[in-house]
C-alpha cells in the first residue's frame, strides 16, 4: 500500500465573510503543491472552492502578495490609508 500524501496545515486567513486555508501536500512519489481552499462560513450548505498551486502558482502568488505590501506601504506613507478594514 502506497504511503498517504503529507499534509501540512499552514494556517489560515479568516474574517467574518470568508476563509482561506493554506495547506502544503507532498505525495509519496515526492511531487508537492500548496493547496488553497476558500469558504463562505456564513453559508455551510455552500461549496468552497480550492486551488492548487503548483512551483509557478506559488511564485506568482508571492509576487501579488509582495505587490500588494508595497502598495499598502505606498498608500499608508501618502496619507490615503487610516486602517484597512472590511466594507461592512
């Protein structure tokens, strides 16, 4: 019986209106990817939606993530940010 993939829990990000969990799978065969699963916890009945990113997804996730600092960073430095908080 082939060994069972690694799952490593890498936390997520939660608000009132939605998640994201973040987990890092390794299969027995050494092939890995981070798998991203979204939810709506106001809604149990509905589905989620999960994506696996592979080398190039987790990369380029990175570099939107790199962005978005420098952008909060430019915003907070010019005066236009106070907080960043939901809508509602």
């Amino acid at each position: 019986m082939p060994d069972a993939p690694l799952r490593v829990d890498l936390g997520a990000a939660e608000t009132l209106i939605g998640s994201l969990r973040f987990t890092f799978v390794v299969s027995a065969e050494g092939d890995a990817y981070v798998q991203v699963d979204a939810g709506d916890p106001t809604n149990a009945g509905r589905g989620g939606a999960m994506v696996m990113l592979d080398a190039n997804g987790y990369e380029r996730l990175k570099a939107i993530i790199k962005g978005a600092d420098d952008v909060i960073d430019r915003l907070i430095r010019e005066g236009r940010i106070k907080r960043m908080v939901l809508p509602y």
